[in-house]
C-alpha cells in the first residue's frame, strides 16, 4: 500500500510518498481503508521530534474515515462498514488499524469528507466545552486560535448551546469575518485581547477562556479571567510552556485545568465513545460543520503540512487517500 513515511525529524521534505506492508490487525481491532485523513498542528509537533520520540519509520497522522476491510469474528463492525478512526500507528496511508474501542461508525448522510474532519477537533471540543468546562449559557468564554479545526468547532459549539457571550481571539485581521460567521460575538487579536474581554465583561473578566496557544497568551489570559473561573489549557501551538503562579489562582478561587485527547485515548478509551455518538449526530444532522480549507492528495502531505505551518488557511486540512 502506499502511505506517507518519515525517517528522521525535520522539515515537511522528510515525508516521503512510499510502499509499505499493509498492516495486519490483532486481537479486537479492525483493519480500514482510508478515504481521508486530516492534518492536525499535533503532526507537525510529531514530525519536527517535539512530542514524544517516536521509533523510526513513522506514519503520522491522528484519525481517518474510510471502511472496514477486516475485522474480528466477535467484532462489533462489519465489513464495508463506514467509520471514522483514531487508528493506533499513523493515517497517513491507505490501510490503517484502529482498536475496536477507538472505531465509530457514521451514517449514509455524513460524507466521509467531513466526516474526516471532525474525530479530533469536534471530540476533542465537546469533552473541552461540555465535561471540562461546563459551561453555562450566562457565562462569557474566550477561545484562542478561533480560526483553526479546535477553534473554528468550539465557536459553533457554544454557539450552538446557546453561550451568552464568544470572545474569539485570531491570529491575523483576515481571519475576523470568518470566525464571526461561525458564531462568535466579538474577535480579537491576541495582542489586544485581555483588554478587549475586561472591557466587555465591566472588567470582571471571562468565566471560561480555552487555551491551546500557551507561552504568553496564557499569561495575558489569567489578565482577564473572572474570579472563579476556568482556564482550560489543551495544547501549546507556540511552542512555549504558558507560566503561572499559585497566587494567580488561590484567592480568586480561579481553576487552571489541563486536558490531552491522546492522554484520553490511550488511558481511558471508552470515555469517548459516548462523546463521539453525540458528535457524530450534530454533523450528521447539520447542526454543526466544519469548513474545509483544503484537500491535498496523500502524495502531497508535504504540502498539507507547509499549509498548517503558515497558519494561512481557516478550517480544516485534508488529505484524501
């Protein structure tokens, strides 16, 4: 089959177009072949060594939609079944394995376009906004990055419960009209942000800000976090630990949580088999989307991933295998 192998960190020319063995399922798992497949800002960390060092060679890539080609006798799927998948070693390629806990199926309606661009961003902003945050219609929420896959589903998603006010925050005035017809009420650059939210708030601050920036973004968030309230940090796209101190949070009352989906899928997989149902439904219904801001061919992975790194796109980047 063909996939997209790395041998070495570096650049997006170390993705290289090859063959490899199909790969041959075990106990509980099911074998997919791929439609598409989405890029994620997490395979770029992968690919540049800044995540967990990973045996050499490597397939990147988080999640898939595609078919069951195999599966189980006592498997839950069937072949032919139309899933999406956080298959366990990589998607970039045309035939992946997934553990059964980790494979959910999607009905006729779902195209398996959008369908592939929905298992990390969409599963990932409910759990964010509904388990971790819990949000509250009366609350004023902030949401980094507004633009991209975990941003562009969080807006639509409080929008969507009714949120009384979306602060967004981008990274580039081009991106303002956007995110502003996704949902959000009012969108800021990060570098006027935490006055933007004081001002709007009657300087009382924001009761929920996601955060997947980190470095100094974190910083200027707890500027304009309300006493009690929740900052909810899910990734560091700057390349930098965002920094605090107990006497940011201890007589305020305020929470910093963390939360990783790879940590999820790995410790506590049927956690989000539930989470993914619901998921599933709103697209599969429209309540809810995500735009697609390009698709590449799996031979142009190298492409795709030089998109993600200029941060010049709105949505979700896809490959099609």
């Amino acid at each position: 089959m063909k996939a997209i192998v790395q041998n070495e960190y570096g650049d997006a020319s170390v993705l290289s177009y090859t063959d490899v063995e199909i790969p041959i399922i075990g106990d509980h798992e099911c074998l997919i072949k791929v439609a598409f497949t989405s890029v994620n800002y997490a395979d770029i960390k992968s690919r540049n060594g800044n995540k967990i060092k990973a045996a050499f060679p490597l397939i990147l890539g988080l999640d898939a939609a595609g078919t069951v080609e195999i599966a189980g006798s006592k498997s839950p799927f069937s072949i032919g079944d139309r899933v999406i998948a956080f298959p366990k070693d990589g998607s970039y390629a045309e035939y992946v394995v997934a553990n059964e806990n980790l494979v959910y199926k999607i009905p006729e309606s779902l195209s398996f376009e959008q369908a592939a661009a929905m298992p990390v961003v969409s599963i990932l902003s409910y759990m964010l906004l509904h388990e971790l945050g819990q949000v509250q219609k009366t609350d004023t929420i902030v949401i980094h990055s507004a633009a991209g896959g975990v941003g562009s589903m969080l807006v639509q998603l409080a929008k969507l419960l009714g949120v009384h006010k979306i602060i967004a925050t981008v990274g580039s005035p081009e991106k303002v009209n956007y995110v502003k017809k996704l949902g959000a009420d009012l969108v800021c650059t990060y570098e006027t942000f935490a006055e933007e939210v004081l001002r709007e708030t009657d300087n009382q601050g924001a009761n929920l800000i996601f955060d997947s920036v980190a470095g100094d973004v974190t910083r200027r968030s707890l500027d304009c976090l309300a006493m009690y309230g929740t900052l909810l940090q899910f990734g560091n796209s700057s390349g930098k630990a965002g920094t605090f101190t107990t006497n940011d949070v201890h007589s305020s009352c305020r929470n910093i949580k963390g939360f990783s989906l790879g940590t999820t899928r790995k410790y506590d997989p049927v956690r989000i088999a539930p989470v993914a149902e619901k998921v599933i439904e709103l697209f599969a219904s429209r309540q809810i989307s995500l735009p697609i801001a390009q698709v590449f061919n799996l031979s142009d992975a190298a492409d795709a991933h030089r998109l993600i790194e200029s941060r010049n796109y709105e949505g979700k980047v896809l490959l099609k295998v």
